[in-house]
C-alpha cells in the first residue's frame, strides 16, 4: 500500500481538513486501499479505484485523487488534521 501525501510531503489521513485553491476547503473523506470512510460515506463504493482517496469539497463536489496527483497538485493543502478518523 502506497502512503499518501501532499504536495509538502505530509500523510493524507482520514477526515483531514483542506483548502483547495480558491474553490474553498474540503476534508478527505474515504481512504480506499484502508477501506476506510467518515460517517455518511462508503469506502466499499470506491474499491474499484484500487488507491488514492476521495475528497469532498462543498463548491467543487466530491472527487479521487491519485497518490501521484496528491504529490504534485500544490493547490491541494492541509489546513487542519483531526483524529475523526475510521
């Protein structure tokens, strides 16, 4: 299993708060190789994207990203981790 990680090299885990460029901020809300989601998501929904992690963003909508997307979206950043993880 591929650690994920932001642009800055910090680990995305579950239930991260994020910005996203100027469309807002967002949590990281299902980690799929962990098959691992916040309350009111499935991970089981998203297995068949093998990796990577779903992000919600409320003005951009809900979307995947790749471990090597991760690392090289700079507009992608951690603003706050929490513990409401699995």
């Amino acid at each position: 299993m591929t650690t994920l990680r932001y642009h800055d090299g910090q680990d995305v885990r579950l239930g991260d708060q994020i910005r996203w460029g100027d469309s807002g901020t967002g949590a990281v809300v299902v980690m799929i190789a962990e098959q691992t989601a916040l309350t009111g998501y499935i991970a089981t929904e998203w297995a068949y994207l093998q990796e990577g992690c779903m992000i919600e963003v409320p003005a951009a909508g809900l979307f995947h990203y790749s471990a090597e997307g991760l690392q090289h979206d700079a507009n992608l950043e951690l603003i706050l981790r929490t513990d409401s993880g699995s």
